[in-house]
C-alpha cells in the first residue's frame, strides 16, 4: 500500500469514513475512493458501491484485468432510546451482527448496569447526549420509550443525522400523532419519512423477543439495500 493511502486510511479510520483501496493486481495501481465520490469507471463504481453496501472486500475483474477491492467500512452502531425489555431482547442480537450499542435513557430506575451489562450505557437526556456520538452512515438509531419527552427530541436530532435507519415504536396512531409534534416542531414531511414506523419488519411479532426479531430484520434489511415494511 502507498504510504499516502496508508496516511489518509488511518484519518478515514478516526473520522469513520468509509473508503474502498482498488489495487489493480496486473498494473499494481492503486486508487483510494471515499463514499460518495464520483468514479468514472461505471463498472468500477458499480463495483465500490456493492462492496461499501455489503461490508465484502473482493478481487473481480474489471475492463479486463483483476481488482482488488479492499473495504474500511466503519464499525457499524446502534444507539437505543429507552432500557426497555425490548432493548433486552435487542441488544445480545445487534452485538451478535457486529454492532457496538449505546442505550441512552434518562429513567435511572430502567438504566441501570445490571439490566444492560456489557454496553455502553448513559443515564442521560438523549438531547444532551446525542450531538457528541456523531450519528452518521453507519449508526442505526432506534427509539424505544414510547414517552414523547425522550423519544421527541432524540428523533429530531436523529431525523438531522446520517444515520443510515431511523426506527420508533408505537401504533400507527402513536406514529400520527408522533408526526404532528414533529411537524408542528418545523420538520419537513419529506424528513419525517425516514421514519420506520410501526417499528420493524411484518412479521406478526408478539412480545418483546419477537419484536426484537423484528427490529434486527428491518435494520439489516435497509443496511443491505432492501426495502423494509412497517410492522
């Protein structure tokens, strides 16, 4: 590796920017490409798309000669709004599939190390909180409490964010009215509908472990690239 990719590769690293190195393996060329930027090779950028898409670092060919496709994705993060049961059920699955979880709930008599040992854990207004964790491309954010007080700020902030999936819970008519503070609050109908609600794939869920079922699919389905239903 050139030891300018190597420099840039260590700052995408500490920013959590995502980047794919193509190593021309005939040539020996090599090419740093950042999410979003342009390429002009429409196979090649065909080709970083899927490979950012799938976290699948790869050797294809490509106008005939064999790439390499090295992929620094960025650690993938859920943050949760409310330590809840159903954050219960989540959390062992989310960790399982290579996210670091932070829960976030201002309730001390809910956030507590016994109920969610082994996650990062903060006992917080999620509106405090929530602009120093940097939710971006790779952070699935989901909101649990059913309380507006909590679960209303931290969806704004949330709805402004890169986060790459947006989840609450409730009824579609919690979800209405959900929408109506929203707006009320000067959010754009076009935002709001990042929102995945009722949280979680159709799969006629019953309890928090189903439900949590429910949430992880949906969740893996939108970093992957397919469409997700509402519960």
């Amino acid at each position: 590796m050139l030891r300018r990719h190597l420099e840039t590769l260590e700052a995408d690293v500490r920013a959590r920017r995502p980047a794919v190195l193509v190593s021309w393996l005939v040539s020996g060329r090599e090419q740093l490409v950042h999410a979003g930027e342009p390429i002009a090779d429409q196979a090649l950028a065909g080709a970083v798309g899927e490979a950012l898409r799938t976290d699948r670092s790869r050797t294809l060919e490509i106008d005939g000669e064999e790439v390499f496709l090295n992929v620094y994705n960025p650690a993938l993060r859920m943050v949760l709004i409310g330590a809840v049961h159903i954050a219960q059920s989540l959390i062992p699955m989310a960790k399982a599939a290579g996210y670091r979880v932070t829960v976030i709930d201002p309730r001390t008599a809910f956030a507590t190390d016994e109920r969610f040992e082994g996650v990062t854990l903060l006992p917080d207004w999620p509106d405090e909180v929530l602009p120093g964790l940097g939710l971006d491309a790779r952070t699935a954010f989901v909101a649990l409490t059913h309380d507006p007080k909590i679960d209303d700020p931290a969806l704004r902030l949330a709805l402004l964010s890169g986060a790459f999936y947006i989840g609450a819970l409730g009824s579609p008519r919690t979800h209405k009215s959900r929408v109506e503070r929203l707006l009320a609050g000067g959010l754009e109908p076009a935002t709001l509908a990042r929102i995945h609600a009722p949280i979680g794939l159709d799969i006629g869920a019953v309890g928090a472990p189903e439900i949590a079922i429910s949430i992880m699919a949906e969740v893996t389905s939108v970093l992957r690239g397919k469409a997700g239903r509402g519960r």
